[in-house]
C-alpha cells in the first residue's frame, strides 16, 4: 500500500529532475553553440558564463558520481586516517564545509587567475574550451581520484604512492620530479603576489590583517566557540570586509608609506610567513584562514557572474587572435598547440592540486564518501575562477591587455611608447586613455603588471562599476587585487606544509624520524628548506630584465602539467592493481593527453631555434653578446646579461631534466601495469588495513533524509551513552 502511495511522487520527483537537468543541459549547448558559431559579430560574455555552468553541472552531476560510487566504490563505513590518527596537529577530522574551503583555497593560487589572463593573448575561444572540458574529463578526475588513493593510504604524498606502487626507480623519480616542481610551483605563485602588493600600500594592509583574523578565528573554534562555523564565518566575512576598507584609509594616511613595500623586502615577508604558516597546527591558522578566504573567493566568483549577467558585457578581445597561428605573441611566445594547455594549468588540469589532495586533504576528511564533493566540487570551483578570469580579461580593452601584460623590454615604460608599440601589433589604443586608466584605479601606472592579476583586477572593476558607477572603479580595482592576493596566499602556506611533508616523506627514508610529520624538529628543519627553495626562484623571478612572469610562467605551466602526468599515472597504475583495469581509461586518457602536449612543450622549450621560445637558444644568444660585450635589450646592463644567461641555463636544464624524470615514472608504471595483467599474484597493494568508522557525517554539501536520521541517531546513542 504504501509502495503504491508513493509510486505517483516518485515518479513526478524523477520527471522533474529529467526537465531540469534537461534545462541545464540546453542552456550549456546554447551557450557553446553561440561562442563557437560568432563571426564578426558581438558576444556577451554571459554566453561563456552560461555555457561553463550548465557543463559544469552536468559532470558533476553524473561524472564524479559515477567515478565516486561505480569505479573507486567510496566505502561510508570505513575510517579515514583523520579519524585513526587524530593527533590534533597534521591529522584531525574537519567539518566537510571547513574542509571544502581548506581544499578549495589551497589548490585555487594563481594559476586559474594567471593562465586564462595570460591565454587571453590567443583569443577567449581555445581557452574557454581546455578550461571546461580540461577539468571535467581530466583535472577533476585527478583531484578526486588521487584524494581517495592517498585517504586509503593514511594521507601517504604523490610521490611516496608513486614509490610503494610503481617501484623503487620511476617512485624515485616520481618524488624527486614532485618536489622540484612543488618548489617552482611555490615560487611563481609568490612572484603573483609580489608583483600585485609592490607599492600598494592598500593591498598590502589589508592583506596583513587577514593573517591576525585567521588565527583569531582559528582559536575561536578551538577554544572559545567550539563548532559554531556559521558564528565564526560572519564575523571572519565582517573583519575581512573591514581590512579592505581599512586599507583605502592607511593608504592616504602617514602609514601609508610602511606598507609602500619594494618587492625585495615582500620577498623577505612572504618567505617568513611560509615559514611560520607551514609550522603551526593546522586548526590554528590553516584551515580558518582558508575558510575565510574561501568565503571572499566563492562570494567575490558569484558575484562576478552575477554582474556579467546583469551588466551583459560585450567580449572584446576577438575569438582567436592572429598570435593563435604565428606564436610571437608578446604576453608569451609560441603557437596555440601546445602552449595554451600549458599556460592555463590550474583552472582545466593542475598537478599541483594532485599534492594537495595527498598532503593536508586526506589527513583532514571524514568520510570516504565526501572525496566527490572536495575533490571534484572544489576543482570545479577553480575551473569558475579560471573561467571568470578569461572574462574579466577578454571584456578590457585588448590595447590596455596588451600594455598591461607585455613586459617593460618590449613596451618601454611611459604610455606614449607603449602606446605605439601596442598600435603596431594592430589594437588601438592611446597615451591618454593608459593614463585614464591608471588613474580610475588609483595607481600611478598600469604599464607591464604582468602577472595576471593586475589584469583580473582592471577586469573585474570594468564589470562591477557599471553597476554600481565609475566612483567605485577604485575600490572594485583593490578588492579584486585582496582577492587575488588571498587566494594565492592560501596556496603557497598550504602547498609549503605538502613540500614539508614531501621533503619529510623522502628523507624519512634515511633518517626514520622524520617520517613523524608531526615531529617539531624535522618539520622546523625541513620548512626551513622548503621557504629557502621556493625563495630563491623567487628572488630570481623579482629580479629577471626579461621579466619574471614572462620568463617563469612557462616554466611553471610545463611543471605543473608534467606533475599531472605523474599524479594520473599513478592513479592509473593504482585503479590497474586494485582489479579496476576496465576503468583505467578514466586517468589513462587524460594521461595520454597531458603527456603528448607537455612533452611537446617541453622539447620546444628546450631545444626551439626560436629565442624567445628556447631557452638555450636564448642563453646562446646572451652569451655571444657578453663575448662581444654588448648589451641586447632588454637587458640594460652587463650584469643583466649574466643573470639573463644564467636564469636561461637552469630553467633550460630544470625543464630538460623534469621532462626526463617523468617519461621514466611513465615507463616504469607501464611495465607494472603490463606485469600484473599478466601475472597478478605479483602485485602488492600498500593499503591501510580496514577500521570500521565511529563518525557520522554527510557525503555531501547538504545531508539527505536518510544522513539526518543517521545523525539523529548518533546524537541520541551518544547522549544514552553520556
């Protein structure tokens, strides 16, 4: 009886979710269909917006659950490391909201900020495409997949699985590619912020308040409130909003000029603050100030796709560009295949993330069941910003782009020069209206602000000042950069914490002790080195004639990239052992794509005739000119010769050397791969043993019916036991 009552609202509960996801499916298509058919004519950027939402949607949706449940068979009933291991300091089981916000802002740094920016030099359509369809099938995947191998495993790194899966030779140098390249990644992410804080005293006051709130929130849920998330998040959200109009206040002050820092000493703080960010407990500054940003990031996302909506901008930087096809681009040099697949890294496939979801992530989940919703949920989140990124880039002027993101050498460094240089190139724009600019956002300059976020900035206050008018442009310009700052800040202490247990995971080998990721001196000793590292690339990136981004991003989109081949090699290598071979297609795919294009890019990096693309043709070049002793712009000294040469020679043999290392893991999973179909009673699995879970938590975002009456339950077994 009860089966027939209820057989009339089950079936209108499943028609409506067939109208609906209907809906959302025809609004992607309409959306792709509008952005790959314009010829000529205008395109809102509403249609991008549109057409992300709706994919996104649908592989969540459908993708991830199937992966979650049907492929990886996600267990509820089974402890995680968090909960086995909970010692309060690296392992400690985190509300799924927390951790959603931790994860969230920890993998989304600069990349999905400054790769769209950057790629925007090509033209908005091949971006737009890798950026969706790169995180459903490929980025997503990765972060999911390799959250719940490393879960299984008590929270074990890449490169470490890679060592207990793949073999002593391609897991050595699996963790030797994965430090190296979580040490460049470090670096360039922390050039971002340089170059957005020097000499804005505005970002840089309301930036540092961000660190005091974090730890106040922090001991709130620790000591003073514990367990009131939503208490603590309006007051963290009311203290941050606070900081940044604080700081329009401190900027036309007497202090304006102790936070007016040249990027030498931001160095110095941002090295320090890796340093202490990486040693503290992760409840005390981690995971709140990541909550708290998250919500600024999130919030600040929306609210930018909600202006879009409103505001309707028109998409002025054209399709695909001429520079697509010649590769002389100014922003970065090469043609569209393979260096737009390696400039946008994070916002479509980022193997830095895959070191986060086996560093800090599966050391804080509770559940299995929740490695869908923060491992996929939170890459396509980034995969949004990456997204909003490319809009707020393709809506400026394509001549203030141009002058914005081409470096001094090129450009030149007053507005009539740039002016000119920019014409030429074929995109108009004039002395008077890069002033205007400036002057709009209250800076002295626009001209070479590399590094994308300036360019997001200018972007995002385009769209929010035609709501809210012209005499807010400055505010929106300076949110925007706290925003930005925010987010990469939040990647470079938690990816700093991952080097630390990398480095601890690999020298632990030799000296047990530091196998203890908990161990005070091991984790003070190896955070030293890890800041010392990343410091160093960038102190060199600061100080390089042809300009830091420039010159590194390339470095850092081809490391990134080659860091995925090894995260989706291992995963595939693991979903083959684990007697999953029939679904090694879902990681083996996107390998194969991710290696074809970052290999590709990495020999024409290396060995390319063309000097603004090879590095050791570009070393040649500076050299016979120090033999002779000239000085080639945009060098402007002998000096800046030696350290063009130099700069030249290690990211030359850094990417030679990091290209070699991965063809090795590739090769030696293969023959892994290919011995256990062949003989399977060989293969070991490095598995923690099962221990039924005591906790009671949700899968996802909002608990079902059935979650609610299971923590009902709990809380009444707890309060009987009580």
């Amino acid at each position: 009886m009860a089966n027939a009552q209820n057989s009339p609202r089950t079936s209108r509960a499943r028609a409506r979710t067939v109208i609906v996801w209907t809906i959302v499916a025809l609004v992607g298509a309409i959306g792709w269909g509008v952005l790959a058919l314009a010829r000529g004519e205008e395109v809102s950027a509403a249609w991008m917006v549109a057409a992300a939402l709706g994919s996104y949607a649908i592989g969540y949706r459908f993708y991830a659950r199937f992966i979650q449940y049907r492929v990886l068979k996600a267990d509820r009933t089974r402890a995680t490391p968090a909960e086995r291991l909970n010692n309060g300091i690296d392992f400690h089981p985190t509300d799924r909201r927390v951790l959603l916000g931790h994860h969230f802002a920890a993998i989304a740094g600069a990349g999905p900020l400054v790769g769209p920016v950057l790629a925007a030099q090509m033209g908005y359509l091949p971006g737009t495409i890798w950026i969706v369809a790169g995180v459903i099938f490929a980025g997503a995947v990765q972060d999911m997949v390799v959250l719940f191998f490393s879960t299984r495993r008590d929270g074990r790194s890449l490169g470490q699985m890679a060592r207990e899966e793949i073999g002593p030779v391609g897991g050595a140098a699996a963790l030797l590619a994965a430090f190296a390249i979580m040490i460049i990644l470090l670096g360039v992410l922390a050039l971002v912020i340089v170059n957005a804080l020097a000499e804005s005293p505005w970002g840089t006051f309301s930036i540092a308040m961000t660190i005091p709130i974090a730890l106040f929130m922090g001991f709130y849920l620790r000591v003073l409130r514990p367990g009131r998330v939503s208490e603590v998040s309006l007051i963290g959200v009311a203290l941050l909003l606070f900081a940044l109009v604080s700081g329009r206040w401190v900027a036309q002050s007497s202090w304006a000029d102790a936070f007016t820092l040249a990027p030498s000493t931001l160095v110095i703080w941002l090295v320090a603050y890796g340093f202490v960010a990486s040693i503290l407990p992760v409840w005390m500054l981690l995971a709140p100030r990541d909550y708290l940003s998250t919500f600024m990031k999130i919030g600040t996302i929306l609210l930018l796709a909600a202006g879009v909506v409103v505001t309707l901008p028109t998409l002025r930087m054209p399709a695909v560009t001429d520079f697509a096809t010649r590769g002389d681009g100014p922003v970065f040099a090469g043609s569209l295949f393979p260096f737009v697949f390696i400039t946008i890294a994070c916002g479509a496939l980022s193997g830095f993330h895959a070191l986060i979801s086996s560093g800090t992530t599966p050391k804080m989940i509770q559940k299995e069941t929740q490695v869908r919703l923060i491992g996929y949920g939170s890459m396509l989140m980034e995969s949004s910003v990456a997204v909003m990124a490319l809009v707020a880039a393709s809506v400026i002027d394509p001549g203030l782009y141009f002058a914005m993101n081409a470096p001094a050498g090129v450009i030149g460094d007053t507005v009539q020069n740039a002016s000119q240089v920019v014409t030429g190139w074929g995109y108009q724009i004039s002395p008077e209206d890069l002033a205007a600019a400036a002057r709009q956002v209250e800076e002295s300059s626009l001209l070479s602000r590399t590094g994308g976020a300036p360019t997001l900035a200018v972007g995002v206050s385009e769209i929010f000042a035609q709501v809210t008018g012209d005499g807010m442009r400055a505010f929106w310009y300076h949110f925007a950069i706290m925003f930005e700052a925010l987010f990469i800040l939040t990647a470079l202490d938690a990816g700093t914490r991952v080097g630390r247990f990398m480095l601890q995971d690999t020298l632990g080998n030799v000296y047990r002790p530091l196998k203890n990721v908990s161990w005070k001196p091991g984790l003070v000793l190896t955070s030293g080195i890890v800041c010392g590292l990343w410091g160093y690339f960038l102190w060199v990136g600061v100080h390089e004639p042809l300009g830091g981004i420039n010159q590194l991003f390339p470095v850092f989109g081809i490391s990134n990239q080659l860091l995925a081949a090894v995260a989706l090699t291992v995963c595939t290598t693991l979903l083959v052992k684990s007697g999953r071979l029939k679904w090694a297609w879902i990681t083996g795919v996107p390998l194969a794509w991710d290696a074809t294009v970052t290999l590709t890019a990495s020999w024409q990096k290396v060995f390319s005739d063309d000097p603004r693309v090879g590095f050791f043709k570009q070393r040649e070049i500076y050299q016979d000119a120090i033999d002779r002793g000239e000085v080639i712009a945009p060098a402007k000294t002998m000096d800046d010769m030696h350290t063009v040469v130099t700069n030249s020679t290690v990211d030359g043999v850094l990417t030679a050397v990091l290209a070699l290392l991965i063809v090795v893991v590739i090769a030696d999973a293969a023959r892994v791969c290919v011995r256990h179909v062949r003989r399977p009673a060989l293969s070991t699995l490095s598995e923690a043993r099962y221990v039924k879970s005591k906790l009671v938590a949700p899968a996802g975002l909002f608990p079902t019916g059935e979650e609610r009456e299971e923590a009902e339950r709990d809380a009444v077994g707890a309060g009987q036991g009580g």
